[in-house]
C-alpha cells in the first residue's frame, strides 16, 4: 500500500528540506501534537544514521524513529520508518522529494507500508498533512 501527501511551501527546497535535519525545528513539527511535549530529538544527519523523536503525551510516551537510505540535498530524502516500541518495530519506507516553484516550493511525501496496515491508510495520511502543516507553520515565522 503507497500513501501520497502534497503540499506546497512558501520557502525555499533547501529551507524545508533542511527542516527535518534541524533539532530545534524537528521537535516542533515531527510528531508533535498539541497536548504533547518533546521530550527527545536526536538526529544523526547522514546516509545509515538515523532519528529517534519521544513525545511525552497523556496517554504515555511516543517513540518515532527513522533510517537515512538516501540524502540528496535539497531534493530527495528516504528513509525507514517506524512508531511505536522498538521491540515491535515494523519499518516502512518514506520518500520525500521536493521540487521547486515560482512561490517556493512542493514536497510530495510517499509512505509505503505492507498491505496488512491498510484501515490505517486514512490515519496515517492524516498523521503526515498534519506534520507538513505543522512544518509550513514554523517555517512561516
């Protein structure tokens, strides 16, 4: 199953590309949700490094964490993904790619999951509109 998310920006590629390698601008729109608090944001920037974000939440703590397969600045990162325990770890594969525009640019997010993750295609997409959202807010300031 491949899930898309578009959006465009009013910035430019290597601003919003460079976002999501940023700790402190990583913390305030990866995962990050209204009622929750960063608590954790390590980034390890480069090909076989890798992200782990902890949101501390009502409901208890959020683990995301992530695999750099490809780096290519300011046009293309891919990376495994995974939320959730690490002892339940299922990685999925997300590709962002990044073009530029007359007003900025547009990022298209590709999240490829195994089929059996299916009735939670309309979550996921949610999940990710949100956090690109969340990214064109900080980016606006």
């Amino acid at each position: 199953m491949t899930l898309k998310v578009k959006r465009d920006f009013a910035a430019p590629a290597a601003r919003v590309f460079d976002a999501w390698f940023d700790p402190a601008d990583a913390a305030r729109f990866l995962f990050a949700t209204p009622d929750g608090e960063m608590i954790r944001c390590e980034i390890d920037p480069r090909v076989g490094g890798g992200f782990t974000l902890t949101e501390r939440r009502p409901a208890g703590d959020a683990e995301h964490r992530g695999r750099y397969l490809e780096i290519d600045r300011p046009h293309r990162l891919v990376f495994l993904f995974a939320a959730g325990p690490a002892e339940e770890e299922e990685w999925t594969r997300v590709t962002i790619e990044i073009v530029d525009t007359a007003e900025g640019c547009m990022l298209t997010l590709t999240h490829e999951m195994d089929p059996q993750w299916a009735a939670y295609e309309a979550r996921t997409r949610k999940g990710w509109t949100t956090i690109l959202e969340s990214l064109a807010r900080i980016l606006e300031n």
